[in-house]
C-alpha cells in the first residue's frame, strides 16, 4: 500500500468491525487520520458511541459526527419502521440487496468527506467496504468506489487542481471478515470496542442474528480469535 | 430531448433563473417534476423563498426542502465569512475556481436526489448547469455530471437493478444565459420569482456586482427581455 508520509487521511467510522480495522490500515502505513461518522437517523444509532471508543482508542483528535436526516426518506430497515431480517443460517443469507441498503448512503457519507477534505485539506479517504459487505450492497462495491473516485476528481478543486489526486482507499475490498479480524488483531485493534449489529438493544448489546451479527460471528469463528461481543440473543 | 412521458424526475430547484427555467424543460418533455432544495448554511438563504414560489408556479406539490450544514466545512464566500467578491465588468471576471464555490456541494445535493430517487421513485434528476456557470466550478462540467451518473448507477439499487437506467439530465449544459432566458421566456417562466444573486438584502433584492448577477444583468441585455430583478446596487 502506498505509504501515507504523515498525509491527511479522512475515515468513514461507523464504529464497527471494519472501519476500526480501516482506521488500523490507515495509521500503519503513515496517515494522519481524521473521522468522519454519521447520525442519520439509523435505528442502531448507539453504533457512535462506539464510533467515539474507537477513535479515542486510536487517538484520533478530529472526530467529526455530522447529523443527516436520512429517516426522511426512509426506504431501508435501518431508516424506516421496517424490521430488521433476522436468520440463524449465515451461509443461507438472502440474495440480492438487502432491505438494511440505506438509499444511496455511501454516497452521501462519501460525498461529505470530500466537502470536508476540500477545507482539511484531505485528498485521501476510506471506506471499509469488503468482500462480504459488497455481495449485497451496491454502493460497496469496487465499481462504485473507482466510479466515485472518478467523480471525486472531476467535481472538487482539489481534485481538478491537484490532477486526480484523489484517492479513495478501500484496505479491506478483498478481505473476507476472518482475513480482516486477523489483519486487526495484527495491528491491534480491540474489537471489544465495536459494534456490528443492525439492531442491537440500548446498551448496545447485539442481536445476534442479523446478518450484520451473524457475518461477524462467522468472521470470528474462523479466524479462530475469541469473539468479544456481548450478544443478548437468547436462542 | 427524451420524452419524460409523466415519469417522475427529481429537480434540483435553487430558485434561480437557471433551475426555474430547468423545471420548464423537464415539464416541456412530460416528466412529472418534483422539487428539491437546499437550506446549507448559504448566506443567500432567501432564495428559499425563490425556490417556494417557483414551486408553485409550476404548480409542483412535491418540494422538499433538506436542511444540511455546509457551513461546518465552510471554504466558500457562500458558507463562511468570507465577501462574495463584487466587479463590475462582466467580460473580467476573475479565473480559475471561484472564492463562490463550495466544496462539493453539487455532489452533495445530487447525492440526496439519490436518495430520494430511491424510494419515490425517480430516476431521471434535472440539474441548470450551464456554458457560463461550469466555466469556473468544477461541479458544473459535463465531466463532472457524466462521471456522477456513471457513479449513481452502480451505487445505487435503481441504477443496479435497472440497469444503467439513473440520468442526469442538463438541459441548460450548452446554452449561454441569454439563451436560457430566450428558451424560459418561450416557456412562460416567470423570472421575476427568481433570485441569483450571492449577496442579496434580506428582502431579497440582489446586490448587483456579485459575479452571479453581473452574469444575470448581461443575460437579459443580450436576451433583450427586461429584467424584472429588483437590484439593490446604487453604484
């Protein structure tokens, strides 16, 4: 990867297993990084305060958490009244996009990035897209990113005056989550530190078995690494 | 241009002369239009009021009016407390990307058009780039707007799903100011609803010398259609 040299680097930081490890990725190769997270109206909105953990745990000082309103569009069972799926058979998920595909997020979080990496100045960002997370997701997909990185670099001063210096990393595109725990414990990141779940209760307990929950349990099964989340599923 | 044949399309609608005259042409080719705009931290937020009436000109019932804070990130004479610069010869405006423009703030609207589109649904967006104003802002090229549709139909579940199907529709693209005002006269725009100007007074009548009314003035000379702005300029 190519090293940051003390570069500005903006985050996308959920507060989950994959943008912790993001965040990881970034500082191991020379980023200085800021975050960037989101309060738009998701239901496992307690997903920030681990966001927060997270990045006090990895001393990032520039933490910013926008409000969006993305509830007022709704569309997605983690921005509208709509329940989340829940399953026991996580090699059984089910096909196509699913219901927790929050309308065109990605490209609204990614988007923010860019206005704030245009004042930052910022021309790196991350975005913990992964193997697993594309099967479904349309907008976290490597042919979205390079789309949007493409975008990026047409519509910004920084990137029509810097060249295309834009770059938008994705560290755990072909990782699947066994790979990326293994690679996190690596560089240390505490997991214990994280939430995954789509719907997790108000302690942020998760459900453990949405797919989100079921994904992550997998991932930690197989890279053989104690899972350290507290589950209040009862099944 | 396609025949929208009453299919849905999303405008974004500033409640300048440039967005009204575009909801005429959207409305000219059959599309059912529906509104949306912005409340971003601008200084000239009273074209709100613009965009209100405009609306309602065109007899739209949908128009949504987003609240976002781009004045968090400012960078822009529109966002932060920096002076919209003022000139008074139109043919020498300062080059290069103007003080006026704010950071990604057209990816950050067509992103939630995205979004909207989503659950409407909508797949056809409308946005009044034009000639004159993509000249200094990045975000105005057709470049820029290839790249974003490009973009939009692969982050996108309509855009996956309907296979390549997301538009972004510039009529304006290719047209000088006086020649939108010319096509929106023959439409029956009414641009005495509209405002341009960056620096408005808080009745709303514009400034005069900031480079969007400069803009505008000659638009209507050249047009030869009496400008109905009510300019507060006493030089």
């Amino acid at each position: 990867m190519e090293q940051g040299t003390n570069k500005n680097a903006i985050i996308l930081l959920s507060g989950g297993l994959d943008s912790a490890t993001c965040v990881a990725e970034a500082q191991a190769v020379g980023f200085n990084v800021h975050a960037l997270s989101f309060r738009y109206g998701q239901r496992h909105s307690i997903e920030l305060d681990a966001a927060v953990r997270v990045a006090d745990h990895f001393g990032i000082t520039n933490h910013r958490i926008i409000d969006i309103d993305l509830r007022q569009f709704g569309g997605s069972a983690l921005t509208a009244d709509i329940d989340v799926p829940k399953a026991h058979d996580v090699d059984n998920l089910a096909e196509g996009i699913p219901i927790t595909y929050v309308p065109a997020r990605n490209t609204i979080f990614l988007s923010y990035a860019l206005a704030w990496g245009e004042v930052l100045p910022a021309t790196d960002f991350f975005i913990g897209v992964n193997a697993l997370d594309y099967s479904g997701y349309p907008d976290c997909r490597p042919a979205f990113i390079e789309a949007f990185e493409a975008m990026a670099n047409l519509g910004t001063q920084a990137g029509v005056e810097g060249d295309g210096c834009i770059k938008i990393h994705t560290p755990l595109a072909n990782m699947t989550k066994a790979q990326i725990i293994t690679r996190g414990e690596a560089l240390g990141v505490n997991y214990g530190l994280t939430i995954s779940c789509y719907d997790p209760d108000n302690t942020g307990a998760a459900c453990g078995s949405c797919d989100s929950c079921l994904l992550r349990k997998k991932g930690f099964a197989e890279a053989g690494v104690v899972d350290p989340t507290l589950y209040i599923d009862i099944s």
